[in-house]
C-alpha cells in the first residue's frame, strides 16, 4: 500500500476499509475526515451458482432489517438513514 511508502498525501477508500487500516497500521498516522463525501449503497458480492450462501445472507439480512440491527450496525460506519 501507498500510504507506508509515503507516496501519497490523501487516500479515499470506503469507511471500513479506512478504519480497519488505522486499526492494524498505526504508524500510517492516519486521519479519517469526519465529513462524509457520499452516501453510496452497499452490496455483496457472491460466487455464481453458491446458492445456499446466498440464501443464508438474504435471510440474515431480513432478519436484521425487521430487527432493526442492520440500521445499528450501518450508523456505526456511514452516515446511513434508511
């Protein structure tokens, strides 16, 4: 990665991905903004013809929706409003 090397002042990246990288790499001396630039979806990616995962995935989801965990979960990483 760039930013270990110096090679760059700004990075953008996803939340979590920037927030796992200050975690597991403190001397990058990372600073996330607290602005957030865009309200993007998210999505989940799964192999073609992996059905039973992707059963199992549709299903915790609808079982965090109706819950209203996935809007507590979401909170805590984007500035998410359903």
């Amino acid at each position: 990665m760039f930013l270990n090397q110096g090679l760059v002042d700004t990075y953008i990246y996803d939340y979590i991905g920037l927030r796992s990288n200050q975690a597991f790499n403190p001397s990058f001396n990372l600073v996330i903004m607290d602005e957030m630039l865009t309200e993007d979806p998210l999505g989940i990616a799964i192999r073609k013809g992996n059905d039973q995962l992707l059963n199992d995935i549709n299903d915790a989801l609808k079982t965090l929706k109706s819950s209203g965990r996935l809007d507590e979960i979401l909170s805590e990483y984007y500035n998410f409003k359903n």
